[in-house]
C-alpha cells in the first residue's frame, strides 16, 4: 500500500470519528430541551365593584384532596392524596404505578407546598405534559387541570 493511501484512509477514519461525534450530540441536543420562561398570566379587574381603599385578603384555597384519572387504562380511578408527595410512574414502588410502555420508572412526582400541589418531571423520556405543552420545570398544578404522562392523563380534585 503507498503512502498517499494509507493518509486518505486515516483522513477518512477521522473524518467518520468526527461525523458520529456530532450526531451523538445532536441527537442528545434534541432531547435536551431549554426551560421556557415561566408565563404570567393577567387576571381580568372586576368594574362592577367600586373601588376601595382597603382590599380584603386573598381567599385562602383549600388544599385539592383527590388525583383522578380520567382517561387511560386507569381511566375512573381516584387516588386520596392524603396532603402526602405522590410519586407517579412504572416502578413497583410509586405511589400511582402505571402499566404503560410510555411512562418511565419514576416518571413524575406531584408534592404538596403550602395550600397547592406541584408536578415535576423527573427525567422521564418521554415528557409529562400539563395542558398540552410538555413541562419543562416544577409547576403549580391547578385542580381539573389535565397532566397527561403516556396514555394516561389524570387531573387533581378539590
């Protein structure tokens, strides 16, 4: 073999390295997703009532008591919540095992903090999605709100 071929061939070599190295990080790159900046919603002022000088204290809520599952294998099953963390996914020893190929082992964990609930994704590959749009980081979760994880969506109630 000549020189000039065994230069294109470590050439070559190196060039097939290079090329699997940027497809390993861009397909890691994918699944990575950026947190979105969490939204802010406007309520609506209420002009029927005169204005005062004085406004009352925010209503405290009371803490929702109950996960139900409204649709999926599980779908009509309720769940107490007890005021207690609640781990979700396939595992044998979360709180709400779900028998679905799209759920991870430990998939998500809905915990208690003060008067509301929040949901947070634990690195499950296949996404928990509130509303439709994937979360991204920890979320106050609103009773009858839908989370979906796999083909099971589930939402709190009061």
């Amino acid at each position: 073999m000549s020189e000039l071929a065994i230069t294109a061939l470590r050439f070559g070599l190196l060039a097939l390295l290079w090329i699997f190295v940027f497809a390993v990080i861009t397909s890691q790159g994918r699944s990575l997703q950026i947190a979105r900046p969490a939204r802010l919603t406007k309520r609506k002022k209420n002009t029927d009532q005169p204005a005062s000088t004085d406004t009352p204290p925010p209503p405290t809520r009371a803490l929702a008591t109950t996960l139900v599952i409204t649709e999926g294998p599980l779908a009509g099953r309720t769940i107490p919540l007890h005021g207690q963390p609640l781990l979700i996914g396939r595992a044998q020893d979360a709180g709400l095992v779900l028998e679905d190929d799209y759920a991870s082992g430990r998939h998500a964990r809905l915990f208690p903090q003060g008067s509301r609930w929040f949901l947070e994704d634990l690195g499950s590959t296949n996404g928990t999605f509130v509303q439709g749009e994937q979360l991204t980081r920890t979320m106050a979760l609103e009773p009858e709100v839908p989370v979906r994880i796999g083909k099971t969506v589930m939402e709190l109630r009061a």
